[in-house]
C-alpha cells in the first residue's frame, strides 16, 4: 500500500493532540501493533512540541505534517518555520533544552529516535527546522 498526506495547523499546543490523532489515522491501514502506534504517536507528538514550543516560542506560526507510506515503511516530516537550531548536534544530546525555563526534559530528539527507526533533522537559524523520521511497520508480526 502506498499513500501520503499534508496536514498544516497553527502553532496552538492543543493541536498536538491533533497531530497525534491525525497520524494514527493515517497508519491505520498498515495494521500496526499497539507499541508501534504509540511510538509513532509519541514521536510526532514530540516533535511537533518542538516545533511549538522551541520553534515559534511565544509567536504563532504553522506547523507542517506531512507523511508517506510505501509499502510497509512510513516516513512522517514535521517541519515550521521558527527559529532554527543553532547546534543540531548539541540539541540532539539527552537532557539538553533551550528552554530551562518550561521545565523542559531535553529528551524530545533522544524519544524521537528510539521510537522510530531513522531520525534526521535539518535546521537554519533564522529560517526552521525539519524533522524527518521514518518506521518499519509489522516487520515483527
């Protein structure tokens, strides 16, 4: 089965939930396991909270999702045009977070990457982040 989707909402943390919803349906037909479903859920959720929170921090702005499906892999792409990353590296080390002052964990990339299969991030100051993940679904069945 081959499909794909593009999905764009304003920065409102209440529309993670909607990302995490909108995922689920789309893999539904790739029948996945309840732990794959909710690692998928679990990533996005985690990196369009990024997007939110360390992309757009206080302004409003749009987040994009979007998400194929070839054969039994899906790729998911969260993307906004925030702020950027100065230092991907720096970012994706565990317990790092540019944003102290939320009480913020610093595992979003480190979750991201243990839940999916492949996890790519490309960023710009002043210009956005994307994120690029990708899962083997019912490789295990």
């Amino acid at each position: 089965m081959n499909n794909k989707m593009h999905l764009e909402f304003p920065s409102y943390s209440q529309n993670e939930s909607f990302a995490r919803m909108v995922i689920s349906a789309f893999v539904a037909p790739m029948d996945p396991t309840i732990e794959e479903l909710s690692d998928i859920k679990t990533a996005v959720s985690e990196a369009v909270t990024n997007a939110i929170i360390h992309g757009y921090e206080n302004d409003i702005g749009t987040v994009y999702m979007d998400a194929e499906i070839n054969e039994n892999k899906l790729m998911v792409i969260i993307k906004d045009n925030g702020k950027g990353i100065e230092d991907v590296n720096k970012a994706r080390q565990p317990l790092f977070t540019s944003r102290p002052d939320l009480d913020r964990s610093g595992m979003g990339f480190t979750i991201m990457e243990t839940f999916m299969d492949s996890l790519d991030i490309i960023s710009n100051p002043g210009e956005g982040t994307t994120v690029i993940m990708s899962k083997f679904i019912n490789t295990k069945k």
